[in-house]
C-alpha cells in the first residue's frame, strides 16, 4: 500500500487517525491526574508522554486539540494548578484507563467513574493513581501552543517519582516489564511489555554487546 498526501486526505478522518496514531509506532501508556480550583480530580489517558532531559529532570507531552464546544480539562486544570501527575498503566488497569477517554462532565471525576483510587502526597496538589506502580509527579514549566493543528505541548519538571524497589538496578535501569506496564498501538490497542535486551554503551571500535 502506498499513500500520498491526497489518498491519506480522501479517507474518512477516523480512518486516517488510526491509521497516523498506528505508524508512529508503540507509545507509552499514562493516566494523567490533576485536579480543579475547585477541588474536583480529573483524569485522562495519555500516549504522548516523552522524555526531555534528565538535568533538570523533564517530561514533555500533547494534549490534543477537543471537538469543538467539549472543554479540555487536563490542560485547563494544569493551567490554572500548575501541577499534574504522570501514573502508568499495568495491564490490569486497561479496562479502566480506556474508559478514562470518554467525554465526562467536569462534574464528574474519572477516578470515580472507573473505580480507580486517589492518592494524596503530603505537600502536592495533584492526585496520583494508587494502583500505579509508577508515578511521576510534576510541576508545570512551560505551555506550547502549536499553531499549525492546535494542539498543546506541555513541559513539566519531575518533582517526585514512586517506584517499587526492586524495580530500579544499581545503575539506575527501570525494568517496566517486572512492572506489568503496557504500550498503545493505534488509538485503542494495548500491548504487554516484554523485560527487553540491555546493550552496553555503543563504542566505534568495538562491537555491540549484550548486558
């Protein structure tokens, strides 16, 4: 199959989304907690979180442009709180971190909704998930509005990081896979995370080796 611009314009948008979502790959799957001026928390499934440094510690991600007249609440709540936390998704949490993507009124709380439970940080703002294994929270840095489809790229600081133990090495390696995390292909289909191949650093004179 081949397509140019015009045959991926011909097709039906839903089409042409997963189609896009599907060949850029497998992308990490995080439920996205904050919470409103008035004490109400929100979450919402996101695939678009990316590492953007480690000095200082950063993350970066898009929050899609809403059908016209729905309003954001992720964005709006990181906005006016500047705070939000990042919490993966185990493959048991699928279901309900799916369900996060539904068109809830701002009345509404998603960890309601799903039957997933708050968890409160003594000294932060924003809810984590607590049956995550891993979460991450952050303090809002910068805002990107992009011009050319409106969307929004936010950039937080890692504040703090929640994470068992025995799922960190020596040298500062994560095994996700030890964490039952899972990955998204497309807009709805989730993927099991293998433990995966270590290599050690890449040198140019010498061949690629397995750790």
């Amino acid at each position: 199959m081949h397509l140019d611009k015009e045959a991926l314009d011909a097709h039906e948008s839903r089409w042409r989304a997963q189609l896009i979502n599907a060949v850029a790959g497998f992308k990490p799957v995080n439920l996205i907690g904050t919470i409103d001026d008035q004490g109400r928390t929100n979450l919402a499934i996101i695939t678009s979180v990316v590492h953007l440094g480690a000095n200082p510690p950063l993350l970066g991600m898009v929050i899609r442009p809403s059908p016209k007249g729905v309003e954001r609440h992720t964005l709006n709540n990181i906005l006016d709180t500047g705070a939000f936390s990042v919490n993966a998704v185990t493959e048991d949490m699928v279901p309900q971190a799916h369900q996060t993507s539904a068109r809830y009124s701002g009345e509404t709380s998603e960890f309601e909704a799903t039957g997933l439970t708050p968890r409160w940080i003594d000294g932060r703002r924003e809810p984590f998930v607590a049956e995550s294994p891993l979460q991450i929270g952050l303090s809002l840095l910068e805002h990107l509005p992009l011009k050319h489809n409106g969307t929004h790229f936010i950039i937080g600081n890692i504040d703090c990081i929640d994470i068992p133990d025995n799922a960190v090495a020596d040298d500062g390696t994560v095994d996700l896979g030890a964490l039952r995390l899972v990955t998204a292909c497309g807009l709805d289909t989730y993927h099991s995370v293998g433990s995966g191949t270590r290599f050690a650093y890449a040198k140019p004179d010498q061949p690629p080796r397995p750790i």
